[in-house]
C-alpha cells in the first residue's frame, strides 16, 4: 500500500523551524530590521524541500 505524503502546508506545521524561519522569527537584519513575528515559518522552496526531505528520511527510519 502507498504510502499517502503530507502537504507541504502539514509539514510546516509539524517543522516549523528552519534555518530561514529562525532568522525572521530572530531579526536577522541589523537592529532586527527584518523580524517577521514569533509564529513565523518560511515557506520558500529550499525550507520545503529540506522539510520533504527530513521527512522522507524519518519515514523509512523511524
């Protein structure tokens, strides 16, 4: 039986941090110029392929 894959939307919720999503909760501009809030969770295509693939990993070696 295949396996059904989470969506991107639900891996972000359950990985919410990054590296770019730690930096915009963080400020990392000077003085905190690019500070996107506490709940922030980037959403760019590195930070979703590193997510698909953390997952995949732990998947198969649970």
């Amino acid at each position: 039986m295949e396996e059904l894959q989470p969506t991107d939307e639900q891996l972000a919720q359950s990985m919410p941090l990054t590296l770019h999503s730690r930096w915009g909760r963080q400020g990392f501009g000077s003085m905190g110029a690019d500070f996107r809030g506490n709940d922030y969770v980037c959403m760019c295509e590195f930070c979703l392929d590193l997510r698909r693939k953390r997952w995949l990993k732990e998947s198969k070696n649970p």
